[in-house]
C-alpha cells in the first residue's frame, strides 16, 4: 500500500469521480482538499474519508502528488499563485493546458497531464491518457481504468479531444433511449436497450481483431435497415458533422480553452 499523500485542487465534479475510483479496493493514502466550494469538499471528505486544507497551498504543502481538477480556464492562473518543491508531482487533467505550460508554472515539480471521461473512472473503468509518462501517474490513473501513456505530444493532445467525444455519447444515448420511450417503449428497457447494445458492440470493437470495415461490412445487410439508417443521417450531414465537431474542440483546446 502506498504511503503517498494525494491532493486535490478544485473540488467539483471530476474530483468526486476521482475520490470514489481512487478508493476502490478499499485503499487508504490520505487524501487532502482544497476547500473552494466549502459544502462539497466537506461532503467528499466525510464520504471518502479524506480531510479539507485551510487553503491552497496547504494542499501543495501537505501532499506528493497533486491531481488537479480546476476549471480549465481559470485553472493556470490559480496554480501561477501556489508554490510547488522539487520531488512533487503534479498530474492536470484540465482541458487545454500544455504540459509545457503546467511545468513552467509548477516547477520545481514534475508535471503531467491526463484525460478522462470522469463517470466511468468513479467506476474504475474509464480510459485515461497520460503525458509524458510517470509511474506515479500511472499508478493512480490506473486505479480508474485503463492507461494509454503517450510519447508524442501532438497524438496526446488530439487524444484529449476524447474528452468531449465522451461526453457527447450520453447526450447521444440521452436523445435515442427518449426516441424509444416516446414511441412506447417502458423507460427502463429503453434506457437499458441502449447501454446494453453500445456496451456489446464496444466490446465487439474493442476485443475482435478484425479491421473496422470488415466489422461494419459484416452488420450491414445490403440494403437492410443499418444502411437506411446511415444514408439518413448521411444525407443530413450528421456523420461528417462529427469530425467537424472534434475539430473544433481540438482548435479550442489547443487555444487554451478561450
Ligand atoms: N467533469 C468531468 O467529468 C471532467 C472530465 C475530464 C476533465 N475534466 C476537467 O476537470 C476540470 C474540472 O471540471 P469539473 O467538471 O469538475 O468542474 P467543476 O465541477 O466546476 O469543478 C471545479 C471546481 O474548482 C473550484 N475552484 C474554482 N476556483 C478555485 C480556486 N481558486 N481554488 C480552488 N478551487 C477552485 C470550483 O469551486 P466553485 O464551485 O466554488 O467555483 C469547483 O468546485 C476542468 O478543467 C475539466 O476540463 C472534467
């Protein structure tokens, strides 16, 4: 079990998520929040057992390693007023923050960065990216699912657009569990047809060694209702929207998150 002392800055959503995937399997390191937003840090800290510092730098103080979950675009303003010590590591899984400019604030620090879907990693199955690698990092995102450690800063930072991707998907499922339960179908079939059936073809997609294509080749009936289904969105433009989508987020993050 590690000894380390894990902070926390920006106690909000993600840091929810990361409090309950980093105490799966019962483990113990003390954990220290910073205590913006008074009643939820002191909810998060009575349900996961960690404690809420009098300020800021009393979490950078107090801990080894540092995940920060700040609003991406205060964030690096917020960090520029804390002082880091050598031997720290700090991990941001703040949207549109360079690990280039994350080392320029913390250091002496180590600095890293991550990406996350958030929900899933509460259940310790939630992919995360980690730039440049770290064994510490490691460890802990490795708690909430499973790691893609990354070499070359551009492919990192166009990954980290998964982050919006994912988020999209449950306003996707959002929109076609409503479409079935509007047509009559009992609300929770509708909503667990839906999981159920991403879930399965995930795994297909992410088990079968198969090309893509051949995959898609092989559901696709000639002229069956998968491909009425495409032509309709196609001719609507909405499978090309995609990409145009992820361009964009990819352009405001590389922005800085304006
Ligand atoms: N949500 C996700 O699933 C997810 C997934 C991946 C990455 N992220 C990234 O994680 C970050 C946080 O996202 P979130 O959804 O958790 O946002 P959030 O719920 O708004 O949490 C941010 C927290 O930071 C606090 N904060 C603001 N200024 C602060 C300061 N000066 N000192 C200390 N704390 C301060 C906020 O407190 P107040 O409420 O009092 O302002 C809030 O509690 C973002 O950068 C986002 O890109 C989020």
């Amino acid at each position: 079990m590690s000894e380390r002392v894990i902070g926390i800055l920006g106690v909000g959503h993600l840091a929810g998520f990361l409090l309950e995937g980093l105490r799966s399997g019962g483990r113990q390191d003390r954990v220290v929040l910073s205590p913006r937003g008074k009643a939820k840090a002191a909810a998060l800290a009575e349900r996961f057992a960690a404690e809420v510092a009098p300020d800021n730098q009393a979490v950078i103080d107090a801990c080894d390693v540092i995940l920060v979950s700040l609003p991406a675009a205060s964030g690096r303003g917020i960090l520029s007023d804390l002082k880091f010590r050598a031997g720290q590591t700090v991990l941001s899984a703040m949207a549109g923050t360079s690990s280039e400019e994350l080392l320029e604030i913390v250091t002496p620090a180590s600095a890293h960065c991550t990406m996350m879907p958030g929900y899933a990693n509460a259940l310790g199955i939630g992919p995360s990216l980690l730039y440049p690698a770290n064994e510490v990092c490691e460890e802990l995102l490795g708690r909430l699912g499973p790691v893609h450690i990354f070499e070359d800063k551009g492919a990192f930072e166009a990954a980290c657009v998964f982050g919006a991707f994912s988020g999209a998907s449950f306003v996707f499922m959002q929109r076609i569990v409503a479409w079935f339960e509007a047509q009559g179908v009992p609300a929770d079939v509708a909503r667990n047809l839906v999981a159920e059936t991403l879930r399965g073809n995930a795994e297909v997609v992410r088990t079968i060694d198969q090309p893509l294509d051949s995959i898609v080749e092989g559901i696709a009936t000639a002229g069956g209702i998968t491909w009425q289904c495409v032509d309709a969105l196609d001719g609507e433009g909405a499978l090309a929207s995609w990409s145009g989508a992820l361009d964009a987020v990819n352009a405001r993050m590389k922005r800085g998150m304006d």
